[in-house]
C-alpha cells in the first residue's frame, strides 16, 4: 500500500497543477493585442450557473465550428457583439436551463459583467423566465439587457 502512495502522490500533484484557469476566449481575428485595446466580458461572480456559449458566431457548431474554449470570460475588440448566454437552475432534481441572446456595445479598456438568472415558475413541466443583463465592473448601471424585477 505504501507504494501505491508514492505512486499516486506525485499524479495527484500533478493533475492539481493543470487546474489553472483557462486564459479569456479570444473572440477577434489577428495578432495578441493589449488588454488596454480590447473589451474584456466575464461573467460576474453572483451568477455562478451562467456561462456565454457563443460570442459573435464562436462557439456556435452549426455556422461557424469554432469552439469556445472559456464562456466564463471573452475578450474582444471594442464596438457592437452579440452573444448567447446559458443560465441554468438546479434544485434537488430539477435541471433547467434558459437561453438569451444579448446585443450590446463595449468600450476598450472596460471589463463588463454578465449576469443571470433563471426565476423557476412552474415545476410540471419545469419552465421558467431567464434574464440577462450587462454592467460595468464596478458600477451596478445596466448597459445592456434587462435585469428582473
């Protein structure tokens, strides 16, 4: 048994090490710019079953195969996008997940903030009203979308 230790110990360390975060998806074409260039959208901390699925037509499979690698935080040139965002609820046995496409401008140099949530309105068949809304990091102004009520 103790070999199996000595063994297993160093796998573990070493599959630990290889949970670093993903770098941002990089939704624009051409070379690495500075972030100070480049908008960058994440999804805010408070949404934590929220996730961006395609940003601009990546990550869409069926018009452009592209993947894309982290929907928790994309960073992209500044102007208009238009993203789909996923937010899902899980309460015991219920799984729901909503979908909401969003259309918003950003600015260089800023750090936006997606939120979600999924308000459960009736458990059979499980349905419910999916929200998404953009801010500012640092300022609760929505820039984009529409929170609830």
């Amino acid at each position: 048994m103790m070999k199996l230790g000595r063994l297993l110990t160093p796998l573990l360390f070493s599959l630990l090490a290889g949970c670093a975060a993903l770098p941002p998806s990089k939704a624009y074409d051409g070379p690495v710019r500075d972030v100070r260039e480049l908008a960058v959208i994440k999804i805010s901390p408070e949404s934590s079953a929220t996730i961006i699925t395609v940003f601009d037509g990546r990550g869409d499979r069926f018009s452009r195969p592209e993947p894309l690698p982290n929907g928790l935080e994309v960073i992209a040139l500044p102007g208009k996008h238009t993203m789909h965002v996923r937010v899902s609820h899980f309460d015991g046995g219920l799984s729901l997940h909503g979908f909401k496409k969003i259309t918003f401008d950003t600015e260089a140099g800023r750090t936006y903030l997606v939120h979600g949530q999924l308000k459960v309105t009736q458990l059979k068949p499980p349905m419910g009203i999916t929200s998404v809304w953009l801010t500012v990091e640092g300022s609760d102004q929505v820039v984009a979308g529409t929170s609830p009520p």
